[in-house]
C-alpha cells in the first residue's frame, strides 16, 4: 500500500487505522522513518545484526522487520530510501525473507507493508520495480489547506 500526500497530512495516522481495521490488529505495527535513519544505520534497523557484523555489535539485535513479524511496518519519507537499499528491500519483498547483517541463516518474513511518500517516485530516480510494488493500492492525504 502506499499513501501519498504532502508532509503534515498525517498519513502515519492513514497507516494505523488500516492496521487496526485489519485481521492483524493485534500484532505489531512499527513505525520506520527513512529520512530521520543514515544508510548504514538504516540496513541495522531494518533488518537486524549479528554479534560482530561491524564495530559495536556487541549483541545480536532484531530488526524492526523481524519484530513486526505478523503485523504490519509503515515506512514513512520512503522516497528518500538510497537505491542500495531500495534493491535490498525489493528483494526481500519478492523472497519473503532476509539476513540480519552479518548473518547467514534466512528469516521468514509475513508482513504487511505500508510506505508513504510526499514527492513523486516516479519523478526521483525511484526503482520502478519497487514503486510498483508498493502502489498495488494507493490512498492521497488531502493537503491541509483543503
């Protein structure tokens, strides 16, 4: 799914009712925001580490991924996702699991994917093949003049 509008329309809001409306309500709905998250950064938070994958792992973590298992992830500012990371999402979106950085074993992954955007990714250098799967259903926020 993906919301469209611009920035303020509250299209987190848009994302959490369509969670709470859904069979998968009582799972977990976790909130991801691109542009506050650098590249490097960003991959450890999404899908994870192992122990050692890079300096300061000291701890296996769980990536928000992971931890929405079942539920459903809203990936706000996702226009502003680096096209390194948009192939690896694309990727894990067509496998239906992923690696934590670092690791080796495959995650199964059943979540449901909400992103949302204020520019046009058609128009900014986004991958096609990922825009395209995110708009199987868009929605636009109003702008708040109207």
């Amino acid at each position: 799914m993906l919301i469209l509008g611009e920035s303020g329309t509250g299209k987190e809001l848009v994302a959490r009712a369509v969670h709470t409306g859904s069979p998968h309500a009582h799972r977990p709905f976790v909130a991801i925001n691109y542009a506050a998250l650098s590249d490097t950064l960003l991959e450890s938070e999404l899908f994870g580490h192992e122990r050692g994958a890079f300096t300061g792992a000291v701890a296996q973590k769980k990536g928000r991924l992971e931890i929405a298992e079942g539920g459903s992830v809203f990936l706000d500012e996702v226009g502003e996702l680096a096209p390194g990371l948009q192939a690896k999402l694309l990727r894990v979106l067509q496998k239906r699991n992923f690696e934590r950085v670092g690791g080796t074993v495959a995650i199964p992954l059943n979540i449901r994917l909400i992103a949302a955007t204020n520019r046009d990714l058609t128009a900014a250098g986004f991958r096609l093949d990922l825009y395209h799967r995110f708009n199987v259903v868009s929605l636009h926020t109003p702008p708040l003049r109207e």
